[in-house]
C-alpha cells in the first residue's frame, strides 16, 4: 500500500464525533494496538480514543501501512489481545464479560491449500492471546473458590459469550468482503446470535458464568 490508502479513515473520520466520545460518561471504552517496535499491546482509553487510535486498532500490516501515534508505529491490537480482556476487569467493577466471538476457536479439518492455511494460521494466532487471558481468569477463579484468594480484594470474573454457528464457514478472509449484502447478513446472524443468547442467558449476568472456561481450556 505505497499511497497508504484506506477508505474505511475517511469513513470513520466523517460519522465518529471523538469529541462526543470524550464526552461520555456513561460507558468505557477501551481500544487496543500493536507497538510495531515494542511487541506490546496499548490500550487507549477514554479521551485518549481518537481518529489515530481507531486507525491503529485494525490496521492489519499486509493491507495498510502502520499507524504513527506519539512518534511509534502500531498495528491491529488482535496480535496481543483480541480483544484485551484485563482493562475490563481492572477498570471497571462489573464482574461480567460478554465476548461477542467472530473468530471460531476450534475446526475440525486440516487446512492443505496456502490460502486455508494461512487462514487457519491468522485464527489461531488472533485466538492465542484471547485464550491466555481466559486460562488466566479461570486460575484466579479457582483460587477464589477455594478460598486461597481474598474474595474481597480480588474479582471473580464471570464469563459469557456470544456467538453464531452460521459464521464457522467463514474463512478469514471474508472479513474484507465489503459487499453490501454480505453486511447486511452478518448484521442479522449477529443480531439473532444476540437476541437468543439473552433470552437464554440473561438471568445468569452477575451470578455466574456462561461460558466452561475449565472444559473449554483443557
């Protein structure tokens, strides 16, 4: 991308009023990239949310070129935390988490052609980090329960998650498909995915998870 060009900036330049963002009260809003020199993950919040922040959260180094924020370059925050699940937990007081899961976990077929395999290779990578984090919610939760943490000093996550088995054939590379049609199906898969799992699940927000971290992690 030698001209640097992305027509989703332009977009997001003109119906995202960051000013307005900053001026909310009623949500956090947390957005992560990769520092290119680094290897870590930054975490925008708040006020530090803008144009660049957005930018760099999705900026994938095969299509677009880094984002430069503060002199350093980042890509999509996915390589280190897709999505970062500790500034929901250490910022916040909900006990609760709802991950709205894309990319799937789990396929049951070996890929054997290059673009299936470089496929596969991109899940599992983006797959990693969000995986640790969970092994890593599910440890605290299991010092909790046997009672070698303080209940009163640490959290006990509660873990939920939605998702939809009509995106499993999706390769990864549907996701620059930016066909009007195509976004319009997805937003009624994600619409119903959502619909249904609050009608089974909304009683346990704030009792407990939805989600066998143990069962899943194994």
């Amino acid at each position: 991308n030698p001209l640097n060009i992305n027509p989703l900036r332009d977009v997001v330049d003109r119906v995202v009023d960051f000013d307005r963002v900053h001026q909310c009260q009623g949500l956090r809003l947390f957005v992560a990239a990769t520092n290119v020199y680094s290897g870590k993950i930054r975490v925008f919040s708040e006020r530090d949310v803008n144009l660049d922040a957005v930018m760099a959260s999705a900026c994938l180094p095969h299509l677009f070129q880094a984002v430069e924020i503060d002199g350093e370059p980042y890509w999509d925050g996915g390589y280190m935390g897709n999505p970062p699940l500790y500034p929901l937990f250490y910022n916040t007081g909900t006990p609760d988490i709802v991950l709205i899961q894309i990319n799937p976990v789990e396929r049951r077929e070996t890929p054997k052609t290059a673009r299936e395999i470089l496929n596969r290779v991109n899940e599992i990578t983006f797959n990693s980090t969000l995986l640790r984090e969970l092994r890593a919610v599910d440890f605290v939760s299991r010092l909790i329960e046997d009672e070698k943490l303080s209940a009163e000093q640490y959290m006990k996550v509660h873990v939920h998650r939605i998702t939809a088995d009509e995106l499993k054939p999706l390769q990864a590379s549907s996701k620059v498909n930016a066909e009007w049609a195509f976004l319009t199906e997805l937003k009624s898969i994600g619409r119903n995915a959502a619909e249904s799992w609050v009608d089974q699940n909304f009683a346990a927000v704030g009792s407990h998870s939805t989600v066998n971290l143990r069962q899943e992690l194994i």
